[in-house]
C-alpha cells in the first residue's frame, strides 16, 4: 500500500488528488488534459490489468468518470476524471484494456458520454425505439419522465 | 469447412437455450461462429436510478432484489459499501453471520449451476441429484434467515438473525453429508463419456484472454489465474479462515465444471471452521440515518465472481450515486471472445459456461415496457 502510494505520487503533475479511505482503496483524481496518456503509462508502469467497472457520475456542470482499476486483484484503485456536460467527450480504453468494451458502451448509453475511439458505440442497454439524447442516469431525468419516455411518450 | 460467405443467426431475447432473455445476433460460417454482438437489457428494472429515489435503508432491500440467485453477495456488498460510507463497524458475530450465509449460498448456486451443466450435457439423472442437495442448502438458509431466497438477513451495521447451537449443529451436519456426495458427483463427471464429450476442449479462454478481457470468478480461475476477492481482498472474515483458491488450467467447460465442484468442498471447509470460532456478543449496532458526502468502493467474490458496488453520499438519508457491476457483465466480453470459433451447437454449453445472471447484468435504467 504504502509503496504504491508512493509510486502514485511520482505522477504529481497529473494528479489532482489521493485519498485512502481504508485498506486495499485508492481514490486518485486526475486531469483531463493528457488524461489518455497518464493512464496507459500508469497502466504500464503499475501492470494494471483488470478493470473491475467503470462509473459515470452526473455532477450537474460535470460528468466524472471513474475508472475502477484492481492492482493484482487485490488493491482498489478508482481513479476519477472529470469531462464537461456540454462536451462529454473523453478517448477510449479498449485499446489498453479490451475488456473495457461493454463498460464504455453502458456509460455512453445511459449519461451519453462519447467514447472516441470505440469499436461500437451503437445502444447496448437501452430498448429500439428509446430517442436519441435520453439518458436516464442523468440527474435531469426524473423517474416520472423516464417511465412517461418507455411507456412511448417520446 | 468454410462455406465462403456467412448468415446472421438471431439468438434470443426468447429461446430455448436461455433461461432468461438476453439477445446475441451471431454471424456463422456454416457450423462455426465467427462474430458475436450482445444486446443486452431486457430484464432492466432502473436499479441504478431507483437508488438515488430512496433511503439508504430501503435500498437494502432493493438491492436485496437485485439478483434471484446471489441475493445475499448483493447485500454483502451493498452493506459493506455502505458500512464504508459512514464510516461503521459491525460486530464480529454479525460478520460470521454473513459469511456463513454467502458460504451457503455460494453452495447453492454453485450446486444449481453443476446441475445446468449437466442438463445442457444432456445428463439429467446428475441435474436430478444436485437440484436436491440444492434444496436442501436452501431449507437450511430458510431455517437461518426465515427465507429461501431473498434471505433479508443483512442490514445496515449487522444482521436481523442469530445462529442458535441448534441450528449450527444441524448445519455441520448436513456439510458432512453434502461434501460426500459432491465428491461423488465429481467422479461422475470425471468419467462419464457424455459430459466429457459436451465439456473437454469446448469453450476455450486462454489465460491471456481471460486476463486482457477482464473475466471474473470461476471463468477466470478455471483459465488458471489464481484470483478470488475472499483471498486477494479479504472482507468479513475471509482473512482469518484458512481456504484453497481453487483454478484449473483446462480453460474449457469441463475446467469450470471442477473448479465449482471443488469450490463447493471449500465452502463446505470454511462453513465448518467458521461454526466452530464464531465469536460471541451482540449481532448490529444502530446506523445513523444520514451519512456526511464521501465516497466507497465494495468488492465481494459472488457466487459468479467479482461483484462490485460504488457509492456517493452527499450529506442526506439518500445516495447520490449508486452503482453496481455484477459478475455477469464482467464475464460478458470475455464470453464473446470464447464463442469466436465454436460450433453452433456448442454455443449454450458455451453460454452456461460462465454461470450467466442476465437479471443481475441488467440492472440499470427504468424500460417500463407495459405498452
């Protein structure tokens, strides 16, 4: 833990902020410039792979994706970057990670965030006929609205 | 042989193979799968979005409800999520509590799953035999927690239920018994011609594959990765009960068959050792009804593999953000690129392969589809 704190700290220039809520858990809040290129030497240099998930967040102005990374299977590292709601745009993973490919999809579908780069950013989750630029896990969406949306309301 | 040129097959969301919907639209060359593309989201019931509308107590019971199977893993991880948020600790009789429970249920699920195994094998006389020892594991949980599936006996800062020596007894010895047959259920299937003719070299995932794909629980494990949450990220008291991480290096059907089988003799282990030192005292202490703006990551080793829960309070009795990635999902790519190459009549075995909960992988947004 201690060592790979360390290790997380050589990345300061990049690096927002780290916290470490209990054992085997790394929050780390990055910037989105260079985002793609921290992350792959990062991914590289810590031999992160497997991705547990990815989050999407609704800040309101914001959109925060966390990237939920297992170090050896075992220490928890989420590391968090934020994309404006009015752009929500942010490179893809698949390449470093392929099995990132279902998580990046979910996301997109439900808080609309573009993944450049995607091999298939077509609907994953959400039914035919669901319009274009509804998603649900934003937080203008009421459930009232969304049940009014599926039942055909448009 | 190559037929030149290939036809799209439609597979679901309604089909025989499948016990819950779920769609894959398959391209194949003659007999041979060559690209699979999933849609999933058929049985989505808005869990994510539900979570922010309701209190972190009453969220206990939704995510209760997020799977039919692995109930009690949801809840495991749900608690322990919240239980990071507040920050509570719970008391060492409550964290045996729950962990006998998840050993149990992991019995079961796993005992259900060898079943299907041999069902989708076309050996029902074995399905037969585990769906009655499953029974059984399911009598003792109900006996526990007064239910058979969703067992509701966690709760925030401990569990609603105690074990009585009565009961503890009568669970120990059922273990001995149960552990007998699956040790002769695994000679059944070590030999038997028909299930090693369906399993044996069918469903290939290279360790390389199982790790770039990010597979999770026995999937990865019977690829050879030794890899299981209990042991590389010990919750409850997975740290202090000495266990066996299980893998194989067949990484085809009949591996992930052993691994659970041999799982299941472990589980029997730890439910044993765990009855035998479970500590004495007070089984909750009280959980404040909000909780101040912070964050916390769960991981709990499901029945299917690594389960994971996200969670952000924002000062109120309810959560900002709730997510959850069941194993499901996680074993989703790796499956796709496991049924590349196979035979057509293959692909259920295939399917089963990874223990698959659709209803666990849907969970996400509301599809009211009442017309």
């Amino acid at each position: 833990m201690e060592d790979l704190i360390k290790r997380l700290e050589g990345y300061k220039e990049d690096i927002v902020e780290i916290k470490r809520p209990k054992e085997r858990r790394i929050f780390v809040r990055v910037k989105a410039d260079g985002f793609k290129k921290f992350l792959s030497r990062l991914i590289d240099d810590l031999e992160l792979r497997h991705l547990s998930t990815i989050t999407g967040v609704d800040l309101g102005q914001e959109m925060e994706l966390l990237y939920h990374f297992s170090y050896k299977y075992s220490v928890e590292i989420s590391i968090g970057v934020k994309v404006p709601k009015s752009a929500p745009k942010v490179p893809t993973i698949t390449d470093l990670i392929p099995g990132a490919i279902f998580y990046e999809q979910e996301i997109h579908d439900l808080l609309g965030i573009e993944f450049e780069g995607h091999p298939n950013m077509g609907p994953l989750i959400l039914p035919e006929g669901w319009p274009e630029g509804v998603y649900p896990l934003r937080k203008e969406y009421t459930v009232q609205e969304l049940n009014r949306i599926a039942r055909g309301g448009g | 042989m190559s037929y030149g040129s290939t036809i799209k097959v439609p597979f679901g969301p309604q089909h025989p193979a499948l016990k819950e919907p779920e769609y894959f639209l398959f391209e194949v060359d003659g007999d041979i799968v060559v690209k699979v593309t999933p849609r999933i989201g058929y049985v989505h019931r808005g869990v994510e979005k539900a979570f922010e509308q309701e209190t972190y107590l009453h969220n206990l019971y939704l995510a209760e409800r997020i799977c039919g199977i692995c109930s009690h893993a949801h809840t495991t991880c749900y608690t322990q999520t919240v239980e990071g948020l507040i920050p509570l600790e719970v008391p060492p009789r409550a964290v045996y509590i729950r962990l006998i429970m998840a050993e149990l249920e992991r019995l079961h699920s796993h005992s259900l799953w060898v079943g299907i195994a041999a069902h989708e094998a076309g050996f029902d006389t074995l399905f037969m035999y585990l769906w009655r020892d499953r029974e059984m594991i399911m009598d003792l949980m109900e006996e526990i927690s007064g239910n058979r599936v969703t067992h509701a006996i966690n709760t925030i800062g401990g569990v609603r239920r105690d074990i009585t020596n009565e009961q503890a007894n009568k669970i120990k010895k059922f273990m001995d018994r149960f552990e007998g047959n699956v040790k002769e259920y695994m000679k059944v299937l070590e030999t038997e011609q028909t299930f090693l003719k369906r399993t044996k070299g069918v469903g290939i995932l290279k360790p390389r594959d199982a790790i770039s794909l990010c597979a999770v629980g026995p999937t990865l494990r019977a690829s050879g990765i030794k890899s299981d949450v209990r042991a590389d990220d010990p919750y409850l008291a997975y740290g202090e009960i000495p266990f066996n991480v299980i893998t194989h290096d067949g990484c085809d059907v009949y591996a992930r068959t052993i691994v659970r089988c041999e799982e299941m003799i472990e589980s029997a282990n730890i439910i044993r050792y765990a009855l035998d030192h479970l500590p004495e005292g007070k089984i909750r202490v009280p959980p404040p009804r909000t909780i101040a703006p912070n964050e916390s990551v769960g991981r709990v080793e499901a029945p299917r593999g690594e389960l994971i829960h996200y969670a952000r309070s924002n000062g109120t009795a309810k959560p900002e953000r709730y997510k959850v990635r069941a194993p499901t999902l996680g074993n989703l790519a790796s499956v796709c690129q496991t049924l590349i190459g196979a035979h057509v009549a293959d692909i259920p075995m295939i399917l089963a392969g990874i223990d698959p909960c659709f209803s666990c992988m849907d969970r996400m947004t509301i599809t009211v589809k009442k017309a």
